[in-house]
C-alpha cells in the first residue's frame, strides 16, 4: 500500500466510531510502538477492546491487525534505518565544516543536559542499586549502545562487580541471567526503538524481583515502561545521524559515583593492579 499509513488513518477519521477515534489518536500518537505492540497490548494502553483493534484494522483495508502492523514495522525500517540517518546527516546544502560544527554544538547542548540527569534522585538511586549489587547482568540493543556498555564493564569490575554481559540472543538468551542470585541487578541500554530480546529479559526479572535498569532515548517504548529506573538520555530526533557521546558520558558518571561508594574496595583492587604491573614490568 503506497499511501503513509499515517495519512491512510487520518483520511478515514470521519468513518471512525467513537471507540476508534480513540484507538486512532493512541496510534498517530505513538507510531513506533505500534511496530512492537501485539493486539492485546494495544487494546489494553488505548483502552479498547480486541474487536475494535480488529474492525478498526479492516475498516482501513486490511485482513486484520497483523496487517497493519507489519505497515507500522515498514515504516519504522524506513524512517530509522542506517542508510536513512546517513542521507539526512550528509545530503544537505551546508558546507561540510559548517555541518559538522553544528553538530558539535549540537552535542554540547545535549551533554549540558545530562547534567541534570546526573543530579537527579534517579541517577542516585540507580549507582545505589549498583554498588549494592554483587553481579550486573548487561544487555546492549546494538552495535553502538557497546560503547557504553564497553565504559561500565570496565570500570565496574574493577570496583569488584561482576558485570556479566548478556550477548547471545534468541533461544540463549537466558544462558546467563538464569543463573542469578539474590542481589544482582540487570542494565539495558536501548536507543531508537524497543528491541524484542530486551522485552523477554525485562518480563523475567520482573517476575523474579531482578532490579532492572533501562537507559534509553526513547522513554514512550516498552522498554522503559517495564524498567524499574529508567534514565532519558537526549540524543536528538531519532532520524538524525547520533553519536555516542552522551551515552558513554552517563556510563563514565556511573562508573565514577559507584567508585566514590566503594573508594575502599576500588582503591584495594587498583593497587593491586599497580602491583601486578610494577612485579611483571608491563
């Protein structure tokens, strides 16, 4: 279907019963969770039944739900894919420089705002969480969410946490947080949209009382809902090519909190290293 399917749903607005017009404005309000959303899971965050979803489908055309949203996970490829990101960074009008001071600008204005995540209780709360924990179970959404997650796993386990990362998906995907213990923690990073494995690890610690840590620029997915903390990382429009640098900042200032809560045993375990070093001259 050629026409945008947020366009094909405002041009049927005047079809829509009462009930539908209020699933209408939940899905033009929210499109990329439509991508990851089942039938009862949208019924349940519009407040509508089943059926509704269902007729509201095929009033638009469509044999059922699954139908629509497969449009919904097209579009979200389309908009947000690399090769999309890429052509609205370097196809324009501006002289490279220009294009790239701007963006530079614009990262100081985002790393700015990261220190008022820094001051807040959530922050506090979650490098409590993390200092008190003896293993941390760490997930990232991509190839890029590794920087960070490369920053924590080095830093923490030289504070003496055992940071254990969760990087075998599908059927193994509980390999290693099945074997958790009471006072572990689980961290996920995930940027641009929600990611389906992430979900799966969300439900389980939920069920077995995991404090779940979500660090994300999209705070409307699933993720974020089901996380017990959630840190808003700004980023920009997800459309535009990002860097890194904010979410490797946060990492570097968790890192840096929960080595001022455990100075004694931080300190022990790098001088050891120092020792390590001086008696193997390396």
């Amino acid at each position: 279907m050629e026409q945008n399917i947020i366009q094909l749903i405002e041009s049927h607005e005047h079809d829509f019963s009462k009930t539908e017009k209020i699933l209408s404005l939940y899905i033009r309000n929210n499109p990329e969770q439509m991508a990851m959303l089942s039938i009862s899971d949208l019924a349940k965050v519009a407040g509508v039944g089943e059926a509704s979803v269902i007729r509201f489908s095929k009033k638009l055309g469509f044999s059922g739900y699954a139908e629509l949203k497969k449009m919904f996970k097209d579009r979200l490829s389309a908009t947000f894919s690399i090769s999309s990101r890429f052509y609205n960074c370097v196809f324009q009008d501006k002289e490279t420089m220009d294009y790239i001071d701007s963006f530079i600008d614009l990262q100081k204005g985002y790393i700015d705002a990261t220190k008022s995540i820094i001051a807040s209780d959530t922050f506090m709360r979650i490098c409590n969480v993390i200092n008190e924990s003896h293993s941390l179970f760490l997930f990232e959404d991509g190839g890029a969410s590794r920087s960070p997650g490369n920053t924590l796993e080095f830093w923490l386990a030289r504070f003496g946490i055992d940071v254990k990362r969760i990087n075998q998906l599908g059927h193994r995907i509980f390999d290693k947080i099945v074997m958790h213990s009471e006072g572990d923690v689980f961290l996920a990073f995930c940027f641009g949209k929600d990611n389906s494995d992430l979900l799966k690890l969300l439900n389980y610690c939920k069920r077995n009382k995991i404090p779940s840590i979500v660090i994300t620029d999209y705070v409307l997915g699933l993720a974020a809902a089901n996380a017990d903390f959630v840190l808003e990382l700004k980023r920009g429009p997800l459309q535009i090519f990002h860097s890194m640098s904010v979410p490797v900042l946060v990492a570097e200032s968790i890192s840096l909190f929960v080595s001022k809560l455990r100075k004694d045993i931080a300190y022990r375990n790098l001088s050891k290293l120092d020792e390590l070093r001086k008696e193997y001259d390396i």
